[in-house]
C-alpha cells in the first residue's frame, strides 16, 4: 500500500479520538485479535522500564510528524544501551512495521522521559488506529520528579526544567547530541538518579 | 553517549578499530547513587564495572580495602568465580560502563594483547590478596618485643672464681652460661665496678677439655668481655639479626642500663615460630593425635604474641579458627576410616561454626550421617575423637553436644527431623539446638550433608513471624548495665559484669535472629552484620558501631580469658571496670549503650514487647 503514508495514518487517528464511547468498543472489538494488543495490556511482570524519546517535525503533538524514536529498557540500576531500539519514520514510508518493532520493545513497561506527554501524544496518534487504543503503559515524567525533588528546598528561584540544565545539576554528563537517543538516555540516567532501585 | 567510553586507558587501548566498536555496541550503563550497593557480597558478576565517573568502594567486612574511580575497572574475580567475600558500594553518585563478560572473553580470545592484560590484572589482584594475610602475620611478629619472649635470670660469678666454680654455678641455676663480674669487689663504689664478660658452656668446654686448663684457674682473665646487649624493648626481630650477624646463640638484655637477663636463641625463635603457618604444617604433617595435641597447645602462644603485639582480635579469630579447624579435620581423617569421612559430614557449631573461637571453649561438634550409610565402628571414633579434643584442652560440652553424644551423630533424615521439631514445638533446649546449628560449618568429610539440612532448614522458615519472635527473644534475657542505670553502674563498680551475658550474646543472637529471618549463609557475627547493612535491614552506620562494638567487647573478653587462664581455655567472662584504664572503660560503657540500643531495635523488629 504505497499510497498509505504516515499522513493518512494520522487522519485517521484525529478522527477516531473523538469518537463516542461506542464507537470506540466498535474500534476496539475490531482490533481485539491484534497481538499488540495483548501484549500491552498483560500485567508488568519484567519490573523493567523504558525510557523513550520522539523527534518530530515540531512541538505540537497533534499536528508534528514523527521521525524518529528511541527506547532504552532500564532494568534494575543499568541502562540497557546494548539492547536500544532506534527507529526512523519517513512519509514515503509505512509506520506499522516500525511501529510493531517498537510495541514489542515497549511491552507492558512503565514508560520514562522528558516532556513524555508529547512523546505518548504523538505515538498515540499512530497507535490507536493500529491497534484501537491508546497506550495504555504507566508514564513517568523525569522533569516532574526532578520538581519534586526541587521544591522541597525552599528557594526563590523558579526550578529550572530544561533537560540539559537538569543533567548539569544531577552531575551527570551532558547529551552527546540532540538526537532521540541521546535524550533517552538523559531521561534513563536522570531517572536512576532520582528513584533509584531498592534493594 | 557511548562514544564517551574511554580508550586511551589499559587494557582497552589494545583494541583494535573494529574491536572498539563492537565494545561499545555491547556496552550497557550503570547508574549508582551514594551508598548503593553495586555488587553484594557472593552476587556473582555477569559484567565487568568500569567507573565513568563518581568513586566506589570495595568493602570487605566493615574495611574499605579498596577504593576504585574514574577509569578503574572491578570486579575481575568476581567475573570468574562467585561467593566472593566482599561488596562495592558507591560512595558518590556513580556511573558505570558495563562489559559483559561474554564480549569481554570474546575480545580477550582474539586480541592476544588485550587477553593478556586481563589475565596480568587477574593475577595480580589474587596474589594481592593471599599476601595481604601472611604480610600482616609477619608484620604482627616483626613488631614483637624481646620483653615477650623468656628471659633467663643473670648467673653471676666474681672474677676470682675457678672455672669449676663457675660450672658449679650453671649446674646449680639450671643455665647455660655465666656472667662474671670483674673489679674487686671490696673497694666497692660505682665507678671501680669493673667490666662484666660472658663465660658459656662452650666456653668451658673448650678451655679444659681441649685446652686443658686447670679447674682452678680463675674466670676473671679466661671470660670475654665484648658483649652482644640489647634493651628489653628492643624489637625481638633485631636480636635475631644480631644473633645471625655475630654467630652467638644468647644476648644480654639490659633494662634502664642494668642486666635483666639473658636471652637464648631458642627461646627467641619459640616465640617466632608462633607463626601460624609452622602450626598449621605440623598440624598438616602430624601422624598421631599425640602430634595434634602438641601443635594445639601452641595455639595459645600465638594468641598471645599476637595479642601481645596490637593485632586486631577479628584477625586473630579468623587464624585461631582456620587452626582450631586444621586440628580437628586432622584429628577426624586420622580417626575415621575412608568410607566413613566420604559417607559424613563432621560440623562445627555455635562460637567455632561462627569463626569467633578464640580461647578454647566447650566443644560443640557433630556428625551428619549420609541416609543408609552405617558405620559399625562408628562408636568407637566418635568416643576417640571427643576423648583426644578434651586431652587437647577443649573442655567437652556441658550440653553433651559432641560427637560422641549419639545425638549428635546421626542421619541426615534424623537431622531434618529434629530441625522440624525444633522449629514447630520450640522450647528452650529446642531454640538454642537450632541456634547453634544455623551458626554451623563442615570442617572434615562431604560439606554437602551440612548444606543440605541448612537449605532444609531455611526451607521451613517461611514467613513465620511467631517463630523468630520467639527465636529472638533470648537476645534480650540478660541485663545490660547501662543508661538510666548508669549510674547504679558507676556504684556498683567493684561488681564485675559478665561480659559475654551483658554485651556479646544479645549482638551474636540478635544479629543471628535477624540473619535467619533473611536466610543468610553466613555464620560470622561481624560478615552477617555487614551483610545485613547490604541488605538494608541494618543502617550502615548503625551496623559500623555495632561490629565496632563487637570486636571491642571480644577484645575486652580474650583479655579477661588470657589473664584468668594459663592452660588457655575459657572460663572467665567477668570484666572488673575498675581494672580497666579510663578509656577502655568509657569505651565499654559506650558499647553497652550501644548493646542497649540495639535491643530496643530487636524489640521492635520482632515484636518482643508484646
């Protein structure tokens, strides 16, 4: 299907979240036999998480093209970098393959990042058409603990959310670039940092 | 990021390009926060740990051994063998390049260089290690003063005196030698006192037999006057080098100027040859208990020396009881025929099991029985074993816990059956038998029988709060003197407290109870308590005081028992707090406070005040 491009998957996507809750029982029944499906709805059974991150062609998540993802799993206190998964989206290309890939990768894990809200908003446009639900996997937004942390000191000063400002604070060492990975990472390492693992 | 890994350092700088590259392609990263436990102890490594940034410290025991920072790399042993004794613990916020170890072997099997290093490293670090224990023996012993060693008493014989006065003299004083005096003694006053010169058997020999002086010739002219002198508080280490340099078998030992006495070359080297590794090859090469009995009683002089000599008594356990555990595997192979040490587990249990033996103590040993094996004469070793370690100087066990109690020998099935009782129908007897069994090592025969019930035992306590409640409660049965009473205490000063009741048992029994409760293997009061701070269930700086505390009151108690005993066995547990300096005994007040603390800690975690 040459003339599906990732375009067509968002229309229909920003047709379907509106849609009344039957419609959304009709859409989810449609795709109830969608193996993606279950495997995001199993119980967490793996303790593991994964950090993600999304490059796009802006910073509106209804309206931006994804280009680029890229996911980490975090199990106990190492980053599995071995183990990354970094997928392009191009235009001219289907997103489902890829998108399967990054599914499988996923699984039922919590979800780490920065400004995840935008990462799970984009992907969501692409997912819910494919597999009839948004993702449903627990969200942990680092900025949010790294507030957290911050505002239990009193201070005057606004907390300061920028990724590599939170890096610089954490003394951890700075992105190695701007790409998806080198965020993922970040949000990977700024993570452990401030919830690390109990024993 | 990966590309921050760093090449320029050894061994990774003999990678090839392409090596490289397939080393950061496997590399996974660790993040570590201050006090994180990267690797516990025994947790076996799948990767080797090299440190991007931050500092971590190897601990063994309580000790930093170790401190590893940017660019070093750990755990190399830990890669190859498991149930290492130690932990690394972050001690800033850390990261961590990991190298799996199958890419690791990989790379070291096909870059000859790189393999090399690594192996180079490896060896390194073991030899390290075995030195470390035999570098701090020896250093313990070339530290030893001549005051530790024996003296024998100045003979005295004027320079008037005939050769056979002087041989009368050394027959009548038991010595080998005599000292003589020159001057003339009635014109009296110091500075007429003449020179004092050294007249020896050797001497005599030589003058009358070979020379055939008569036996009346004065002593004066014949003795020889340049002595070899030391002071009293000289090190033992250069008097033998002394001794080798002049060829002279005794020395003279001043103290403050004046003749103490005469030190003999055999006596210097008995005090050297308290060197655990003579004992432990005479143990190794004895042929009859008779050998056995005699390398045990020399047990007690090294435990003196090195007492004597400031080394830590945690170090001295860990040889007393690798000794103490020669003697009895010796003793047991020497015994028992060949089927019996491969169908038998001989253990160790309670203070010995634990490795904090350091006098003699009651015996507490048994036999485990692999199912279906009989032994018919089994009786008779058993009785011979128990018999000869008595003769050895360990007093046998007032619970008849020993070998030869037919208790004690039995089973593995009958082991597990008294296990299930002593845990479902628990009475007093029933929870020291466990307690002293949770603390037991195989010493002699197959240590599998001993795992076996261990892991049976372990097995059964699931979850079962009412059982440790009750387990640990004894912890608590005895009064610490402390605290509020403090003052009482200072009152009752010249009442003695009894040291193992007050301060030892509640930590080894407490610290047990909660050993059990998290199903640890260990059995060493200090490594349980450090396991315990890796585990969480203890806060690091509460299980530091604590294993402080321990040693210290160990100390204080192998001080009491060396003072109350010549023989060396353990009776005495009264420490008198006015015999103590000012500070050993504001540090044992402080201990006890501290063993009052965490009996209150007990309480809570278990329950006991309900």
């Amino acid at each position: 299907m040459p003339t599906e491009t990732i375009a067509s998957v968002v229309a229909n996507g920003v047709v379907a979240a509106p849609a009344p809750l039957s419609t959304v029982a009709d859409t989810a029944g449609l795709h109830a036999e969608h193996p993606d499906r279950a495997l995001l709805l199993s119980g967490d059974e793996s303790g593991e998480r994964v950090a993600i991150h999304c490059e796009a062609t802006s910073f509106d998540a209804a309206t931006a093209d994804l280009r680029g993802v890229a996911a980490l799993r975090i199990r106990g206190s190492r980053v599995l970098t071995s183990q990354r998964l970094i997928l392009s989206f191009w235009p001219t290309e289907p997103a489902e393959p890829a998108l399967s890939r990054l599914l499988a990768f996923i699984g039922n894990r919590p979800l780490v990042g920065y400004y995840l809200d935008f990462t799970v908003g984009l992907l969501d446009r692409l997912v819910q058409p494919m597999v009839g639900m948004a993702l449903p996997n627990q969200r942990i937004e680092v900025s949010s603990l790294y507030y957290g942390r911050k505002a239990k000191a009193p201070g005057k000063y606004a907390v300061d959310l920028r990724l590599d400002s939170i890096l610089r604070a954490l003394d951890l060492p700075p992105r190695a670039g701007d790409d998806a990975y080198a965020s993922a990472l970040a949000s990977a390492m700024v993570y452990l940092r401030l919830e690390p693992p109990q024993p | 990021m990966s590309d921050a890994f760093d090449f320029s350092v050894s061994p990774f700088d003999r990678l090839t390009p392409e090596q490289r590259q397939r080393l950061v392609a496997a590399l996974d990263l660790g993040v570590y926060v201050r006090d994180g436990v990267i690797l516990s102890r025994d947790e076996p490594a799948d990767c080797l740990f090299v440190v991007r940034q931050g500092l971590v410290h190897e601990r063994r025991g309580g000790e930093v051994v170790a401190v590893h920072g940017a660019h070093d790399s750990f755990d190399l042993q830990a890669l190859f063998s498991d149930g290492q004794a130690r932990s690394f613990v972050a001690a800033e916020d850390t990261l961590c390049d990991l190298v799996p170890r199958p890419i690791l072997l990989e790379l070291a099997h096909e870059n000859a260089a790189f393999g090399a290093l690594i192996q180079q490293e490896f060896a390194d670090r073991l030899s390290a290690l075995a030195n470390e224990r035999s570098n701090r023996e020896t250093a313990a012993l070339t530290m030893a003063r001549i005051r530790q060693a024996y003296l024998h008493p100045p003979v005295f014989v004027e320079a008037g005196a005939s050769l056979r006065d002087a041989a009368a003299a050394m027959k009548r004083n038991q010595a080998s030698s005599v000292l003589v005096r020159e001057g003339d003694p009635k014109n009296g006053g110091p500075e007429s006192r003449g020179r004092i010169g050294i007249l020896t058997g050797t001497d005599l020999r030589d003058l009358v037999v070979l020379e055939g002086r008569p036996v009346d010739s004065p002593v004066g002219p014949l003795a020889r006057y340049e002595l070899l002198a030391l002071d009293r508080d000289d090190l033992l280490f250069n008097a033998l080098i002394l001794m080798t340099k002049h060829s002279v078998r005794r020395l003279v030992i001043t103290e403050q100027g004046e003749i103490a006495g005469l030190l003999e070359q055999t006596d210097l080297l008995a005090v050297l040859s308290n060197h655990s590794q003579v004992i432990a090859l005479r143990v190794d090469r004895a042929a009859t208990p008779e050998d056995l009995g005699r390398a045990s009683q020399d047990i007690v002089g090294l435990i003196r020396t090195l007492h004597g000599t400031g080394v830590k008594v945690s170090f001295i356990a860990d040889l007393v009881t690798e000794l103490n555990r020669k003697i009895f595997r010796r003793l047991f192979e020497l015994l028992a025929p060949p089927d019996l040490l491969a169908n038998a587990c001989l253990i160790v249990m309670g203070s010995e099991g634990r490795g904090e033996q350091l006098l003699k103590t009651d015996q507490d040993n048994g036999l485990i029985l692999r199912d279906g094996y009989d032994c018919p004469t089994l009786s008779q070793v058993t009785d011979a074993f128990t018999r000869h370690l008595v003769e050895f100087g360990y007093p046998p066990c007032p619970g008849r816990i020993m070998v030869s109690n037919p208790d004690w020998t039995r089973p593995l099935a009958q082991y597990k059956d008294s296990l299930f009782h002593w845990i479902h129908r628990p009475d007093e007897a029933a929870q020291m038998n466990l307690a002293i069994f949770y603390d037991a090592a195989a010493v002699a025969g197959d240590a599998a029988l001993l795992a076996e019930a261990k892991g049976y035992l372990l097995g059964r306590l699931q979850d079962n709060q009412m059982f440790f409640t009750a387990f640990a409660r004894p912890a608590l049965a005895f009064d610490t003197p402390s605290g509020l009473f403090g003052g009482l205490f200072e009152r009752r000063r010249n009442e003695a407290v009894d040291i193992k009741k007050a301060g030892i048992f509640p930590i080894v029994h407490g610290v047990r109870a909660l050993a059990l409760e998290k199903h640890m293997a260990e059995t060493n009061t200090t490594e349980r308590i450090w396991a315990l701070a890796d585990q969480g269930v203890l806060d690091r700086s509460v299980a530091g005081e604590l294993a402080d505390a321990f040693t210290f009151l160990s100390t204080l108690r192998l001080k009491a028992g060396l003072d109350g005993s010549v023989s060396g066995t353990q009776t005495d547990n009264l420490v008198r707090t006015e015999t103590l300096g000012k500070l050993d005994r504001d540090q044992f007040k402080d201990c006890l406070a501290l063993v009052k603390k965490f009996k209150e800690l007990l309480a809570y975690h278990f329950h006991l005040n309900h």
